[in-house]
C-alpha cells in the first residue's frame, strides 16, 4: 500500500501545473455540489430523509481533495 501511495503521490507531482489546477478546481466544484445536494436533501421541511450515500460521497471526495492538495 505504501509503494500505491507513492506512485501516485509521483504521479501527481510529474503533472504540468496546468493540470494540477485544472484537477483542484474540478474537485472543489464536485465538493462544492455534494456539500450542496446534501443541504437540498437533508433541509427539507416535509419529511425528515437520511441518505447515507450522499454523506459517503461527500468525504470521499473531500477527501480526494484534500490528498491531492496536500501532494501538489
């Protein structure tokens, strides 16, 4: 798992810059929609709803985010 970790971590750190930028931004829009769907969803006065999905969709690509920040 360590020698995966470090061939992506290499693998990020090979990318133009331009690219990098281009992946942080469209994981910040993908973060931005999730935190958003999952406020619609979990706001609605109607009927009190729990879906699970949506909250591990959410941190799983918060923390997608976050990795790949931290390693550019």
């Amino acid at each position: 798992m360590k020698v995966f970790f470090n061939n992506i971590i290499t693998f990020i750190n090979g990318l133009d810059t331009f690219v990098k930028v281009l992946i942080i931004g469209v994981l910040l829009l993908i973060d931005i929609l999730c935190i958003i769907q999952v406020v619609k969803t979990h706001v609605n006065p109607k009927k009190p709803v729990f879906k699970i999905l949506q909250f591990i969709m959410t941190i799983i690509f918060i923390l997608l985010t976050i990795f790949v920040c931290a390693h550019v």
